[in-house]
C-alpha cells in the first residue's frame, strides 16, 4: 500500500572524480545492476508516494536509468549551485506544494542500504515525532566522512564534515552515512537559509540538522547494525569489496534455496539471475544478468552465461555464452562460443571449439567440433561433421543456410549461403556447397584424387 505520507529523494548529481571513469559514478554495476538500480529498488520497497531523484553530471545518462529502473520516479536537475543542500531543495520544491510527511534521503551510490534498515529509521523517526532522524554508523576508520558530534547526554549535537573538524571532532568513529528522514516542513522552513562558508563552499544539507538542532527542534541519530550496509562507493577499490560482499549474500541465498555451488568464491550470480533446484556450479562460473537456469543443469566449469536459458539436465561446461537458449538435456562445450540468437534443442549438442550465432539447433542435432554455424536452421537429428562452416556473409550482405533434418555432413565441409540442404542428405568430406541439395541426396564437390609417382625423388632433382 503506498505511504501517501512519504517522499524519498535519491541524490545522484555527483560526478564521482575518485572512480576515474568516464560513466557516472551511480551507473557502475554490481551484481549487473547499476549502483543507481539497487538504490530505486529499495525505494520501491518504501512504496512511497513520490521519489525525486536529483541529477546533474551526465544528466541524460543517469535519467535513463531512472527511467528503466523506476519509471513512476520524478527527474529534477541540479543547477550550479553545488552541495547536498541544494540538491534537496531542488527535490523538495518537485513535491507537491500540499504534501505534508516525511522525505527520506537517500544517496545513488549507497547500493546495500536495504528496505529493512530505511523502514526501521522512518518508524523512530516517526516514533520520536522527530524533526529530522539522521542514520549513523560507528566505523573503524571514519577519514572522510561527517562525525556525528553527541552531547554529554548522549543526544545528538551537530554533524561537521571531515574537512571542517577539529583534531578532536574527527577521533569520532560515528559517522553520519548521509541517510536522513526530515518533516518536509522542516525542509521547507531552513533549506532556504543554507549558507556556504564552509571549506568547499558548498550547501551541506547536514547543516539544516544543526539549524534544527539550535532551535530547539527534536532531532535523533540511530546507529545501523551494520555498518556495511551504508557504505558508499567512491573508488574501485569499495566497489569491488561491495560487490563481493553481495555477490556471497546471493550465492549463500542460492544455496539455500538448493542450488549446489562448488567454490563460493570464484563463483558469480548476478541479482536478476534465477535458478533452480539441484543446479550444479562448478569453479570459475559467472552467472549473469537474467540467466534462467532449470533444475538439475551442470554449469562450469569455467563458465559465463549473460541472459541465457538452459533447460532441465543440460551440461555448459568451458562456455561462454550470450543470449542463448540451451535445451533440456542438451550438452554444450567444452570451450563453445555461443552468439545471440543460438538456439539448441533438447538433447543437442554444441561441442569443442564450435562458435554459433543466430542459429537455431534443432533437437537431437549434433555440431561437435572446429565448426562456425551462422545464420542458420539445422534439423533435428542431424550431425555437422568437423571443421563445417556455413559461409554466411558475401562481404555485403548476410545471408541464410538451412539444413534439415537427419542430414549428415562430412568433415570440412563449406556451406555458402543462401543454400538449402534437403532432409536426410548426405554431404562428401570437403564439399563446398554452393547449389541446394535434394532430399535424400549425396552431394560431392571434391575433384578425384590424383596421385604423382615418385615425387618425392623427382622433387629433388
């Protein structure tokens, strides 16, 4: 049921200079999905009646995938003015002017921060009828980040960023994790008052707490459990060490949900991948984006499958596949390449060294070895010999090869295409195959063999 009492504002302005990429700091992936992506969906967990996400650095970029990931979401931008501070107040002037809750702030590059944990700040917010309830965390090296600054009774003081403490202030180990829930109203009234005399000179949005704090208003701090979980990503080095520590929580999770997987640590399972009872993981496997596979398959090892489906008891092994559809019982590997567009039936088998794309295998065919198979249908039951290759581009155009069912090919044989194999054929070692042929028919292209009388005499002299 949507909270008609709650906004959540998603800031993902920022440039992120640490990361030294050209992409946005929120569109890098973890566990396929970007840093942006795993933030929107918590805030659809919230079901909160609006979410404003705040953008500025390769704006169209970052909108897009608001729009992919959170299409119901509002888009505003940031103007040259910088800070934290402006940026919500951006998103709070995008709410409508009769909305009268909470706003939830949330930063795009926080990708851990769960439902759970937001859901348990917002209810003692809401319990301690707080102003303005901000999420702590208690680190072990806190550089960099605000210190949360407590009175003598515990209560909650003031926030100062890294740059502007004291020696003293920074010995602090509670951080603020730039979470917060503020009483709209709130925001209202002080954003507007936001000064920049600060070290960056920059709007702090943590400065509207110290203006609360100063005029008397109930302000709160509630420390997370873990402090992991608001972690921010800012280089490579944290974004790797996130998406290690949640690729074990989705392996772990697969685990329990019956999915054997041999080694956890050289295993990847992105979040959208769905797999199911008695599938087997073998070392050095990477399921990812939204691979679907079927109960008892044996993937790996040494494997990567992005956006594949693989049927009941199939076996990929030394595989790298993309958008490929792999049969029931089908068998594929080891060292396969399989292009968009492949399609292998049930029972069929691509074997060692074979690369396919925008082929369709039908059930029971066999392409076992050193072949290339593109554009192309081939029938069930029928076996490509080694080395076989449908030539399927002319230097301008591709075209197709089509060959049916219970059709068996010699070795080296070459399929120019467009050309149509009829069922039950039979094609000669070597032949080029440059003309249809009939049903039940044994092509031959190969000139006779000639053989030279002592050649390797004559060749000396």
């Amino acid at each position: 049921m949507t909270d008609s009492r709650l906004a959540i504002v998603v800031l993902a302005a920022g440039q992120g200079t640490r990361m030294k990429s050209s992409r946005p700091k929120v569109l890098h992936e973890l566990a396929g999905v970007p840093l942006l992506g795993h933030v929107l969906a918590t805030a659809r967990e919230l079901s909160a009646a609006h979410v404003v996400t705040v953008v500025r650095h390769e704006r169209d970029l970052v909108a897009a995938a608001v729009e992919e990931f959170l299409p119901e979401a509002v888009v505003v931008d940031q103007d040259d003015i910088p800070g934290t501070g402006r940026a919500v107040q951006v998103a709070v002037d995008a709410l409508p002017a009769d909305f009268d809750g909470d706003v939830v702030v949330v930063s795009g590059d926080v990708p851990l921060l769960d439902a759970a944990t937001l859901s348990g700040l917002l209810e003692a917010h809401r319990r301690a009828t707080a102003a303005a309830t901000l999420l702590s965390a208690i680190v072990d090296d806190a550089t960099g980040y605000g210190r949360v600054v407590r009175d003598a009774d515990g209560s909650l003081s003031r926030i100062v960023e890294h740059r502007d403490a004291s020696d003293e202030e920074r010995a602090i180990t509670e951080i603020n994790s730039g979470t917060y829930v503020f009483t709209v109203s709130a925001l209202r009234s002080r954003l507007p008052r936001l000064g920049a005399d600060n070290d960056q000179g920059e709007l702090y949005l943590t400065d509207v707490v110290g203006m609360l704090r100063g005029d008397g208003e109930p302000v709160e701090a509630v420390p997370v459990g873990d402090a992991w979980v608001v972690e921010g990503i800012n280089d490579r080095v944290q974004l790797s060490r996130a998406a290690a520590r949640l690729n074990a929580m989705i392996v772990r999770g697969w685990q329990l949900a019956g999915v054997t997987v041999h080694d956890p640590n050289s295993t990847r399972i992105d979040l959208r991948a769905t797999l199911a009872e008695d599938v087997e993981l073998l070392p050095n496997t990477h399921i990812a984006g939204a691979t679907t596979v079927a109960r008892g398959a044996k993937i790996g090892p040494d494997t990567t499958l992005v956006d594949c489906e693989v049927g009941e008891d199939a076996v990929v092994k030394r595989t790298d596949a993309t958008l490929a559809v792999i049969g029931a019982n089908a068998t594929v590997g080891p060292f396969a390449y399989l292009r968009p567009g492949t399609e292998l039936g049930e029972g069929g088998k691509i074997g060692t060294y074979v690369e396919t794309k925008n082929a369709k295998i039908g059930a029971g065919a066999k392409v076992p070895h050193l072949s290339y198979i593109g554009d192309a249908t081939i029938g069930e039951g029928t076996n490509i010999g080694a080395g076989g290759i449908t030539a399927n581009y002319d230097g301008v155009n591709k075209h197709p090869t089509t060959i049916g069912a219970h059709v068996h090919t010699g070795v080296h044989n070459a399929f120019v295409a467009p050309v149509t194999i009829g069922d039950g054929a039979t094609i000669g070692a070597g032949a080029v195959v440059r003309k249809d042929v009939p049903p039940n028919a044994l092509a031959l292209s190969v000139a006779p063999q000639r053989n030279v009388e002592d050649w390797a005499a004559r060749k000396q002299h």
